[in-house]
C-alpha cells in the first residue's frame, strides 16, 4: 500500500483563510514561500532536494500489482523479491537525518514563525497555536529517528499482510471481490492479474509464486 510522500509528512500544515482562497489553486505568495498545494496546504520548509529517488519502479507497479480498495495488491513473493533488490534507504535515512538537526531545526523554526505570522498579517492562513512550529519539530524529530518509517518512506509502499483469520472472513471477502472487479474492469492485463486468474481457475493459491525468469 502507499503511504504518501515525504513532503506530505514533513511539511508545516496551515489552513487557508477565504482571500488565499480567491486567489486561485495556490495563492502567488504562499507559492513563494514554499506552499503546496494538495487536500491540505502545507509549506516545505526542509532541504530534501538531494534525497535519492525511490527505488519501486513503475514497472513494477503496472506489471505486478492490481489497484483494490484496500491500496495495491501484488503476490507477496513479488514484493519480497523487489525488496531485496532496494539499496538506496540507507543514503535517504543518512541524508534525511542530516538535513533535520536540533540547529537546523530550529533555524527553520525561527525563520518559518516570521512567514508565518506575516502571512496571519495578510490574512491567507487562519491564526494557529502557539505551539504549533514546536509540534512540528517534535514530529521531525521523531521521524527523524525512526528509521524503519524513514526506510517506508524511501520505497512509498509497505508492506500490509492480509487478515486471515475466521474473524475478518467479512475483510477478505471484500478484498477478495475487490480483486476480481479490478481484473474483470481492467482493460489491460498484466502478471499479478493473470496469476490470480490462473489460481482460481485452478483453485490452487501456490499459482501466485512467480517464476525464476519473473524474478
């Protein structure tokens, strides 16, 4: 499953006032200080410009994966395989930590409290708490040592392994249907999809397992 990107966890939240509103998708003074725009209006305040790419390639992600409602689905031997192939987290969690230290932090807190109250003065983000940037830095901070969320971040998936006990029969249904309406509304097909048509067809879940060539 996804689980976002990073700006859309370390950015500092703001709610805009009905003026920033009028002014379009993103206001050009809130563009300017780094607001994005998005279902929420954050600002990027950290420097995460030289973070390595995520290392999912698309192509994994169109030709092993079908969309359901629970986030996407692949037979976990084609994730696990993919995973073992990821090299570049260590480098994304060094860097991250880096650009996230107690000084730098609160540089960037100093520097975010004069934007900010600025653009309460202009009236384009309501009023917030006093303690709102430290809060931010308290969540920083704590992600900036947990390194196996870090290490989530850096693929932009997870793993999330199916209920299968007696008691969520309801969930697997779900999931289950999900599937099949996905493969059946899909007008192109692809491993994942194949596989799990294959194993119905034949009743036997060991016809997800993927091939040393697919590997």
């Amino acid at each position: 499953m996804t689980i976002g990107s990073t700006q859309q966890h370390t950015g500092i939240k703001y709610a805009l006032t009905a003026l920033a509103k009028e002014k379009g998708s993103i206001a050009k003074e809130l563009a300017a200080v780094g607001f994005e725009a998005g279902e929420t209006f954050t600002r990027q305040v950290l420097d995460l410009k030289d973070l390595p790419a995520k290392e999912v390639p698309k192509s994994f992600i169109n030709g092993f994966t079908i969309e359901t409602y629970w986030g996407r689905w692949c037979p976990t031997a084609s994730w696990e395989t993919l995973r073992s192939t990821f090299s570049g987290s260590k480098e994304f969690i060094s860097q991250f930590q880096s650009s996230t230290t107690d000084d730098k932090l609160q540089r960037i807190k100093k520097d975010a409290a004069d934007i900010q109250q600025r653009l309460i003065d202009q009236g384009l983000i309501q009023p917030v708490k006093d303690d709102h940037l430290d809060r931010w830095c308290d969540r920083i901070i704590q992600l900036r040592s947990n390194t196996p969320r870090l290490d989530r971040f850096f693929t932009g998936y997870e793993a999330h392994p199916l209920p299968y006990t007696i008691e969520q029969k309801t969930e697997i249904e779900e999931l289950f249907d999900s599937l099949q309406d996905a493969i059946e509304l899909s007008g192109k097909t692809n491993k994942a999809k194949q596989k799990v048509e294959t194993a119905l067809k034949q009743a036997d879940p060991d016809l997800l397992q993927i091939n040393a060539r697919e590997r």
